[in-house]
C-alpha cells in the first residue's frame, strides 16, 4: 500500500536504513572498522614504534628514545643472512607453489565437473582442516633418514638419488628431515592450498568464450594460454603467491622442527622476544617481510600482473 | 569456382539432442547469408561448424572447396564476431583489434596502422588506448566487428551481433554492416532469429527450425512464397487458410498463406472484379500500429487477419466489415 506508514517497529527500523543507506553502511562497516584501525592497525603501530626503540647493552632495559640504531643492527652480516635465507626460501617455495598449483588448478577450473570437481576442493582443502603442527610433525617423520622416503627410494632402487641429493652444497644435509630440502618441502606442502585456490579462482571466471574468440583470431592453444589465460590468471596467482610468500617469511615452526636449525627471520623474532628480551630489534625484524612484501607488489604491479583487475 | 561454405547432409548431435540434423547448404562467394530461426533451431551450432569450435557427427563440410573437418578454429579463414562481444578485458581496444595480427607475427608498427585504420572503418577513431570496459554496448560491438575484419577473412560470422542492442541503434548498425559488406565483398553469414533483420540485409536466409533448414532463398521469394506453415508463421505473419476455405475462396485445396497486407478493405456496394474474393465478418480487435491498423476478423472456420493502411477509415470492434483478395495472393504451401 503506497503511502503507509509501517507501524510495526521492524518494519520502521527497515524503512529507516532503507531511506538512509550511506548510515546502514557504516553501521555494518563500523565494527571491522574498529577492529582494523585498533587491533590491527593498533598493534603494528605500536610494533614500528618499539622498532626505533633500542636495547641498552648492559642493563638490558629498553631505552624509550628516538634511533635508527636497531636498524642498523640489521645490517650486520649475521641478520643479513637471516633475511636473505628467508627470502630465499619464501621466493623457491613461491614459485614451485606456483609451478605445483597451476595445473591442479586449470584441470579443476576448466575440465573438472559435478563429482570431480567435488572431489577436488576435498583433496585441497582437507590438509586445512588438521593442525598445523600435526602436519608438521607427519612430515618429520616422512622424512627423518628411518621415514618412509628413504624407505621408498631404496625399495625402488633410487637411494643413490637421494644421498646425492643430500649431498649437495648448502641445500643438503645429513637426511630430509634435516636439510634445507626438507624445509622447503613442508613449506610447499603446508601453503600449497593457498596458491591453489586463488589461481583456480581467477581461472574459473575465463569465459569459454575468450578462449574461443582467441582460436578464431588464429592462436594456437600455447598462444592462447600465454597472451589470454594466463595474464587473466595472473591476478590470482599473484594473490596465491602473496600467500605464500608472506606466510613463509613470517613462519617459526616449520624451520624449527625440519631442517638443519639455522634461523629465519620467523625464528629470530621468536628467540628475541623470548629468551633474548631484545623487543626492539624483534620488532625490526617483522618489519622486514612487511617491507619485501611491499617491494614485492609493487613490481608484480609494474609488471602488470594486475592489468585484469 | 567452389562454394565459400558448403555443408553435405551435416548432423551435429549432442547425445540425443539433434542441433544441426542433416543440413545441406551451399554459401556463395560475396553473398550476405542469414541464418533465420526460433530459439534453440540449430543456428548457433550450425556458425560454430563453420568456425571450427563444432565439429560435425556426421557428414561433410567444406570452405572454398578445402575439407574442414578436423581443422581447428585458428587453422580457417573465418573469423567471427560473438554474440557478447568476446573483447579481452586485459587488452585496450587497439590491442583487441590488433590481436590476430600480432598471432600472425605481424610487426608491431605495421599491426597498429592496420588496426587504427579498421577502428576508422567502423567509425571508432580515437577509441584504441580504451578497455574495453569503458565501452557502450553499440561501441563494443564494433570493436568486435573490426578485431575481425582487420584479418581480412573470407568468410565473418555474426552470431546475433546486434541482439543487444536497442532498436534505434540496431536499425542503424543493420545499415552498415550492410554497407560495409558490399564494400568489402567478404562473405557474411549472419545468425539472428529477427525476421526484419534477416529480410533486410540477407541476400539470401536459411530459416531453420529443429535442427532442419526447412527453406531457404532470397527474402522476397521467402517471404512471398512461403512453402510451409511454419514459415508462413515464423517469416512474418500470415494467415494460415485450412484446405477447404482456401479452394472456396481462389485457392487450391491445400493448407494456404494470405499475407494481411494483400487482404483489403472492400466499400458498401463495391462489385468484387474478377480474380478477387472475399468474405465478411464481425471485426474481434483493431490493434492501432502507427502507420497500420491491425485487424482480425472472425469467421465461423477461421479468423482473417488484415494490415488496413491507417486513415482509409476508422474500424471500430464489433463492426461488421467486407474483406477481399487477390487469388494470386493466395499461396498454396507443400506441409501443414
Ligand atoms: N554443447 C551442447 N551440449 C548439449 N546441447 C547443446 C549444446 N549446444 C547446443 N545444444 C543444443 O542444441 C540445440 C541448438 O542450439 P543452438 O545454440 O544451435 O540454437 P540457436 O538456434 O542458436 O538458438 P538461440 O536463438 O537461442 O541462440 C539446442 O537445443 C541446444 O540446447
Ligand atoms: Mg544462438
């Protein structure tokens, strides 16, 4: 009935929001709103802020002044191989993500349907559903020298392949469980969903059509794939590898329990807010992966991974 | 000289879905062909066969004499324009145009004078460093047009290309793309299931229904000679004589077409001259059409339908009016 004026309280609080939309905006947004701006935003302040705090050598007590000392800290060679592990490692287990996921993901996005593509999703999203640290600890075992891997490889007569593997400069080590190898591939493993899911994302919304249309212009299926689908891709893999690449260089777990115990930048922020005391250079520390991030984007940006947008 | 597109009893099945059921058709170099036809007849499949998305269940299909099954799309000179556009978002619209030439390793500077020129042709100067996405429809539309004539193909499918758009700006899109083809002499094939369009600009229509082609030829003889019920109906509209009415009324005993333009009103007292026939009866509505006066007259076997140019006189329902006709106006059709 036009022109009526709702009597039931409900109804008038509706016709209310309804009539001034801009107000049931921020009424909906104002909670996340105060989250972001004081837990989140809140917190990093004041983690920038203890970061130009400094440790007092002697006493050590913070010292509450103004300084770039703790920065300077991180340049010494010790702290600049902390950070270059870690950004090692965190750019191999982003790009083999990316190398592992892609094809899972243009099988499931393009030619898995009803069933298949059911059975999909479980098989990525059920390692999500355990604990982490389950995960972590299965894989330790997988790989210790007694695990199932050496198990396999002698059985199938690679063993050789394995200790020469092991034998390699750097990435080696006495077994899996205890080599760079082995970290790299719980990373993999733990964050694969990650990369996995938003490239599948971004494959899915490429029409049919385009690929079509691209055929008819007379692109052969690699020519399509490399100028249609995978810049259209490119956006989600960007977002999986954001994932990744910030998830690994922020973790303390995994290369504590696998791998050969040299610290990243993860475990030193844990071993200098707890046992050392030195909150001011931990602080630093987590600023760096927030600093690579950002150089990060901005080239994925000048490169124009987001040109799709 | 062999066909641009020549089909042979072509069948494209899907499952127990007959899309395309036992086609025969020959497309002639330069000719505006129109594939006319109800909602799921077959038109769509029947462009992708010829792009190469489809390939046929069974028979034979040839463009400019060469066997294409089994050839896929980018080995075919055809290039089509989509119903929604297809333009890659990611690409600006000189991008998009230039795009089968950059496949074809074209030079950069070469590829994007060609691609400014075909903008120019369809009247889309100064629109290449845009995305697509800041397009209206009409200029989309166009994009699509010249990222497929830029490539100069034989043949350019048009699968409903003007569907979306509103009624002024198709009629005039109808106009140059009807122009553009006679200038350019290239082979179109033109899918819509807008009857106006296909007789407008088609030198000749296929109008298909189930799977079937079931006439095709030039759009006046279509029109004017309508070989079955459905075409009767579907080309235009008509009225559809059962046997016996038509062969007491100038006709033959057979199912019949009787345009409602030819029908015409006859005056109090006016003798009928010979080779005309009529009938009279209640009028049931007078539908006002502008430049027409639509109405339906209802006689005990049938109802006539007469197009009455508006002004002759004011009709009014529940009149009872005399309507005639010429008997060669009268066309016997072979199906019910
Ligand atoms: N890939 C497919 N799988 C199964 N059935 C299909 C497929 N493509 C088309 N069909 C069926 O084939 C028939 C013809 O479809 P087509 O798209 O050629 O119709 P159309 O004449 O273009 O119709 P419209 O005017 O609605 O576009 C329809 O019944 C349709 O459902
Ligand atoms: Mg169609």
């Amino acid at each position: 009935m036009s022109g009526a004026i709702a009597t039931n309280p409900r109804s008038r609080l509706s016709d209310f929001f309804y009539r001034h939309s801009g107000l049931l905006t921020f009424a909906l947004l104002l909670p996340p709103l105060l989250w972001i701006g004081i837990v989140y935003l809140g917190s990093l302040f004041a983690l920038l802020l203890q970061s130009f705090y400094s440790l007092d050598e002697f006493s050590g007590l913070i010292v509450h002044e103004f300084t770039l000392s703790t920065y300077e800290q991180l340049f010494t060679p010790t702290n600049l191989t902390i950070i270059l592990r870690t950004a090692v490692m965190a750019a191999a287990v982003t790009l083999a993500s990316a190398i592992l996921a892609f094809p899972i993901a243009y099988y499931a996005a393009r030619y898995a349907r009803g069933g298949w593509k059911a059975l999909f999703y479980l098989a990525v999203m059920m390692p999500l559903w355990s604990s982490y640290l389950v995960k972590v600890y299965a894989w330790k075992l997988i790989l210790a020298k007694e695990g199932i891997v050496t198990w396999v490889a002698g059985k199938i007569h690679l063993g050789w392949l394995l200790d020469a593997l092991l034998a390699m400069p750097v990435i080696g080590g006495s077994s899996l469980s205890f080599s760079y190898i082995g970290t790299f591939i719980v990373f993999v493993y733990i964050w694969l969903p990650y990369m996995i899911l938003p490239t599948q994302a971004a494959l899915e919304r490429v029409p049919k059509n385009f690929i079509e249309a691209s055929a008819d212009l007379g692109a052969s299926p690699r020519q399509t794939f490399r100028t249609v689908i995978l810049p259209l891709a490119m956006p989600g893999v960007i977002a999986g590898s954001i994932f990744t690449f910030s998830l690994t260089l922020g973790d303390y777990i995994i290369p504590q329990i696998v791998g050969n115990s040299r610290p990243f930048i993860g475990t030193t922020v844990y071993a200098l807010q707890g046992t050392a005391g030195d909150i001011p250079l931990a602080a630093a520390f987590t600023v760096v992966p927030v600093v690579i991030m950002g150089i990060y984007l901005m080239i994925a940006r000048r490169m124009g991974a987001f040109d799709a947008l | 000289m062999p066909p641009a597109v020549s089909f042979q009893h072509v069948s494209r099945h899907f499952g127990h879905v007959k899309a395309v059921d036992d086609v025969s058709l020959d497309i002639f170099e330069g000719e505006f062909f129109a594939m006319l036809g109800p909602s799921g007849s077959g038109k769509t499949t029947c462009l992708r066969l010829i792009a190469g998305f489809e390939q046929p269940t069974s028979g034979h299909i040839e463009i400019f004499g060469e066997t294409a099954e089994g050839l896929p799309p980018y080995r075919r000179n055809v290039n089509t324009v989509f119903q929604d556009y297809a333009l890659f978002p990611h690409m600006t619209v000189g991008e998009n145009v230039a795009y089968g030439l950059m496949i074809k390793g074209v030079a950069r500077a070469e590829r994007e004078a060609k691609a400014l020129e075909t903008l120019a042709m369809v009247k889309l100067k100064g629109f290449d460093q845009r995305r697509p996405s800041q397009l209206s429809g009409g200029q989309r539309q166009r994009v699509a047009l010249a990222r497929a004539l830029v490539n100069q193909p034989k043949v350019l499918l048009l699968d409903e290309p003007l569907g979306a758009l509103d009624l002024k700006l198709r009629e005039q899109m109808q106009e140059e793309l009807k122009a553009l083809q006679k200038e350019l002499g290239i082979t179109f094939v033109l899918v819509t299931h807008d009857q106006g369009e296909a007789l407008s600009m088609a030198n000749r229509v296929a109008i298909f229904n189930e799977g079937k082609i079931v006439q095709a030829g030039p759009p006046a003889d279509v029109y004017e000679h309508p070989r079955s019920r459905f075409v009767a109906d579907f080309v235009g509209s008509s009225n559809v004589l059962p046997p016996e009415f038509a062969a007491a009324h100038g006709g033959t005993h057979a199912w019949t077409s009787l345009r409602p333009e030819k029908v015409r009103l006859v005056r109090a007292g006016e003798a009928l001259p010979a080779g005309q026939f009529g009938v009279s009866g209640r009028v049931a509505s007078a539908l006002y059409q502008g430049a027409i006066t639509r109405i339906a007259v209802e006689l005990n076997s049938t109802r006539i339908i007469a197009a009455i140019p508006t002004g002759m006189t004011t009709i009014q329902e529940g009149e009872t009016v005399a309507l005639a006709w010429d008997a060669c106006n009268l066309v016997a059709m072979e199906a019910a």
